[in-house]
C-alpha cells in the first residue's frame, strides 16, 4: 500500500497476538534504493509477505532494516529479511542486551501465563529469531542515513523501552514512531530498567516539536494530525496518573487493588502488561516525591 511517493506501507496477517494490531513494516524507497522500518515477525507468511513485496521492484538495493526497538513483534523478521537482501540491520545500543538475552525475563507487549505451554514456547521462538539481528550499525541520537537522495534522520525517544527510537523523513515530513505512538488506542509503558513514564512523556513531548504532517506508528493506521494525537497520547497519560493518586487517596493503596479499578475486564494475556504500567506511573511519582512505598502499599506523598 503506498502512502506517499517514497513510503509504502507492506501488511501481513497478524503471526501472534501482541495486540490487536499487527505490526506495521515500511518499505523508504528512492529510485533502486530502499530501507525498511522494522521487520515483523519470523513466521515464513510474514517474511514472504515483506519480500513477496520487492519483487515488484527488480532492481532495489534494500540497504537497511531499521529497527525502531528490541521487541520481537518488530524484530523477529529482521535476521531472515537480512540475509535474504543483504541490508544491514540497525538499532540503538540501549537495546542490544535485551535483544540478545531472548531467554530473560525482559517484559514484551504481551506475557504469556505460564499455563499456556505452546504459547510460551511460540514466544520464545520468536524472541530467539529477534536475537539473530544483531546490528551491523548502531544508531544514536542525531544520526542520519541516506535512502537514494532521501534522508532519514534518527530520534531517541526513551520510555516505551530505554532504546526505542523513531525516525524522520524531512522531505516527506514523516514521523515513523514505532510503539512510542500508536495510530490506535496506547502502549504500554513498563518501570525502569526496561522503560520509563517520566522519559516516556519527554519523549512525545519532543515529538511534538517535529514538523511532521503523517505518522506512521508501529502499530494501527497512519496519522495525519499528528500534533493532536500526541497531545491526546499525553493527556492520556496525565489523566492516568491523576486517576492513580485518587485510588491511593481513597484507600486502594496496592497495584493490586489499582489493577483492579482501573482494569476491570481485562485480558489475561495482558495483566502483567497493566500490571507494569501502574507500577511504571507509580516509579515516575516517586522520583517526582509525590507518592511513597512501604511494603506493597502505597501513599500520595504529604
């Protein structure tokens, strides 16, 4: 699907569920030269559905697979797409450990609980393929790379994970966002070491600074008021963590009792996940002195 004369958008059934919608890959492309922004996943439909895709273009030169992070919905496709075309693999290096250890327990869009077997071992699979795209080049802040006479410039953006990144097309005024801002609904945002809400906010609050007139996200459709849905992105946040301090005002002092009044109906697949995104509002008031911990209770801070 094209989007603009030098971005196309190249679908694939969701493999595994990480949410309810699948990851997004794009394919940058000037003249024979072309880069995609993320992977996918391993399975063999999604990787012949991405390089099914290149055929129509004989002659591109896919020169990189830019990653935007480690998780395995956006990477696990990268090391088969990389050795099919040749393109180097990029990624920022606050990711390198947690892509390469697949077995920790380093949190993933989704948990699986341990009672569902195959499942687990579906992302284990997968996060062992992820590991296998190691990066030829690592990408830091500032940094640019050319696709034929496109430049796509990377932009650390912290919080979703400690190494997630988006990229920016000037010519195009395109924001690639990765699962630092979705199309639809929001992501999840673990505590440190594996993210940070209060990094997390900085992050889209710099997005907004960009002039971009499309986002493409990692996941849902493209954007094209992209000041308004970030904006809405932090309100979001804002609204969460004042809905937080109220639970703790009112009694509901554990992540437990939080999880409960603020997810009632959640699924399960997805517990660990709010789990951590309370925990993670929870790590940002404590480093801003406006909660304490004792035990497992916590307090609005007097």
């Amino acid at each position: 699907m094209q989007i603009t004369d030098y971005i196309h958008s190249i679908p694939a059934e969701q493999a595994f569920y990480t949410g309810p919608q699948a990851p997004n890959v794009f394919l940058v492309k000037d003249g024979d030269e072309g880069a995609f922004v993320d992977s996918g996943f391993g399975d063999e439909k999604s990787i012949e559905a991405r390089l099914g895709f290149l055929k129509d273009f004989p002659h591109l030169k896919l020169r990189y697979i830019a990653l935007t992070h480690h998780h395995f919905d956006h990477s696990s496709g990268a090391d088969q797409i990389r050795r099919a075309t040749g393109a180097e693999v990029t990624l920022h290096p606050d990711e390198l450990s947690w892509l390469r250890d697949w077995q920790s327990e380093a949190p993933q869009d989704i948990e699986i609980p341990e009672e569902m077997k195959e499942m687990r071992e579906k992302v284990a699979k997968f996060r062992e393929q992820a590991a296998a795209a190691e990066p030829t080049i690592e990408v830091k802040d500032g940094d640019e790379f050319t696709v034929g006479s496109l430049s796509v410039q990377v932009i650390h953006t912290p919080g979703h994970t400690m190494g997630s990144v988006c990229f920016y097309m000037p010519k195009e005024k395109a924001l690639f966002t990765g699962d630092t801002a979705l199309g639809l609904g929001t992501v999840a945002v673990s505590p440190p070491p594996h993210g940070d809400m209060a990094l997390y906010l900085k992050s889209l609050a710099r997005l907004q600074k960009i002039e971009a007139s499309v986002m493409l996200p990692g996941h849902g459709i493209a954007v094209h008021d992209v000041p308004a849905k970030l904006q809405e992105l932090i309100d979001h946040r804002r609204a969460r963590e004042e809905q937080v301090l109220k639970l703790m005002a009112n009694g509901k002092r554990t992540v437990k009792a939080m999880l409960g009044a603020i997810y009632p109906e959640l699924d399960k697949r997805m517990l660990t996940a709010a789990t951590r995104q309370i925990e993670a509002h929870l790590a940002k008031l404590a480093q801003e002195n406006r909660a304490t911990q004792s035990g497992e209770d916590w307090s609005p801070s007097e």
